[in-house]
C-alpha cells in the first residue's frame, strides 16, 4: 500500500523531549555529580534524556565522533553538549528557556549557544564561574564567531554537526560554529552561569589540533574554479575579486593553459 504523501508545511517538527544533554564520560563518579546538579536545576525525565560516550575504559571517542554520534541519536529540541566537569549551582531550567527566548526575538536563525566565546581578535564573552573566580564579560546576548566546549546548546532545527576530517578534543566548539555560519545560522553567547571545574589545558596536542585545524579552514576556505553542469564561477573572501574573475575574459585566461595542456598531453581537466 502506497504511503500518503503530505505536503511539508502541514507536517510539524517533532521533537518528542526538550532537551538532549549530550556528555564525553571519562570519570563517572565526576559524571554523576554533573547529573546531579543537572537534576536540581530542574532536568528531568519529563523534559530532557542524558545520553553519554562511555570513555571511562578506553578512549572510544573522540570529541567530534562522540559528539556526532549524540547528535545523530538525540530526540531533544535544544541539544546540550557539555563537560562532565560542570555543576548548574547557579542558573536553572527556567533560566535557560529564558536566554533562548531571548536570542530567539534577536534572530531565528541561530543555531549554537554557550556562555563563553569570541569575536574578532580581542572581543571575548564570558559568563562562568571557575572554583577561584567568576567571570562576567558582557553584555549579553552577544554574537559571535566561536564559542568554548564546557556548555554548547545547539538548535535540533539547524541540523548541524562537527567536522569528521578533524579529531581529538580541541576546537570542536569552533569548528561547529563555523559550519553553522556557513549555512547561514549565527552563534551566541549568552547570560547563563554554571561552574567550570576546569580551565583547560594549552599542552602540545592543543598546538598540534589547533594546526590541523588551521590547514582544514585554509582548504575548505581556499579561493578557487567552482564548475557545474550549466556554468563556471569562482569563489573568494572578496566579493569584487570573486565576480571579477568568473567573467568571461578572466575564465579565458585561466582556462587557456589548460587547454593547451590538454593538446599537448591530452589531460582532461577542464570541460568546455
């Protein structure tokens, strides 16, 4: 029997719980104290599903594949991807509905929050209590192009995920907020307080992830000939250089040491 077909306005998101609270488990006495926090904070079995990467045994995850396999298997409207090593002592549930309201009447289309981040060189948003100090660096909501890894909260809606050409467990935070600006979504950093037992830790693999980070961007982002069935265009951070270059004179030029490898070794690189 042939399923009905709907057309797609009439058919709502289905989100059957609120929130997903997604968690890289190492250490699960320090996993159960989060949850703890969580459930005094007002999360419970009625609004929000933990589910965890078990990596108290051996390292089976890392921070993109496990956060990828959350994301793949969450049922929650509002996905929270967070450190095992953070307790909501402060704000709670109705707080946080509150702060995506808020981003909400400032743009739809977000797509990731979190309560530390950054814009351009020097402008950093912070709102987070460490165990010797809390900062606040305002003002909030803010947009902003990366946010940190201790609290994520992404929109189920944007249907985002991390990088699978990139490992490990730095820059996860940034990579996703890059991924959301290319699809048109924005990123924020909102007023949402928890504790952060940790600092994190610049060693020689944060130097390693961030270089390899630097080469996929640089790859991704490269200026370059985009060609597809009906036309050629090329693509660049500079809107003039890019609508400069893929007009028909500059297409010539490009193309014509091509055209005379092709005569020469008989390469076929580049269709007519």
């Amino acid at each position: 029997m042939q399923s009905t077909p709907k057309e797609i306005s009439e058919v709502p998101f289905q989100h059957p719980i609120k929130f997903t609270v997604g968690t890289l488990v190492t250490n699960k006495q320090e996993y159960q104290v989060m949850l703890d926090s969580f459930a005094r904070a007002g999360f419970n079995g009625s609004n929000t599903e933990f589910l965890f990467c078990d990596n108290s045994s051996s390292n089976r995850f890392d921070a993109y594949s496990g956060y990828n396999e959350i994301l793949s298997k969450a049922r929650g409207q509002y996905i929270i991807l967070c450190h095992q090593d953070i307790e909501l002592n402060y704000d709670n549930i109705s707080i946080l509905e509150e702060r995506i309201c808020a981003v909400e009447l400032l743009d739809k289309n977000w797509a990731v929050l979190g309560n530390a981040g950054g814009l351009h060189l020097k402008m950093v948003f912070e709102r987070v209590t460490y165990p010797d100090k809390e900062i606040i660096r305002g003002p909030f909501p803010s947009k902003v192009n990366t946010l940190d890894e201790n609290f994520l909260l992404i929109n189920a809606r944007s249907r985002i995920s991390f990088s699978v050409d990139l490992k490990g467990y730095h820059f996860y935070g940034t990579d996703i907020c890059l991924i959301a600006q290319a699809m048109g979504y924005s990123c924020w950093v909102i007023d949402f307080n928890l504790l952060h037992k940790s600092s994190g830790n610049m060693n020689e693999d944060f130097f390693e992830k961030r270089t390899a980070f630097i080469e996929k961007y640089a790859k991704a982002y490269r200026w370059r000939y985009l060609r597809t069935t009906c036309t050629t265009f090329y693509i660049a951070s500079n809107v003039v250089v890019a609508k400069m270059i893929s007009t028909s004179f500059f297409k010539f030029l490009f193309k014509l040491p091509l055209k005379i490898r092709r005569k020469f070794k008989g390469d076929y690189l580049f269709d007519e």
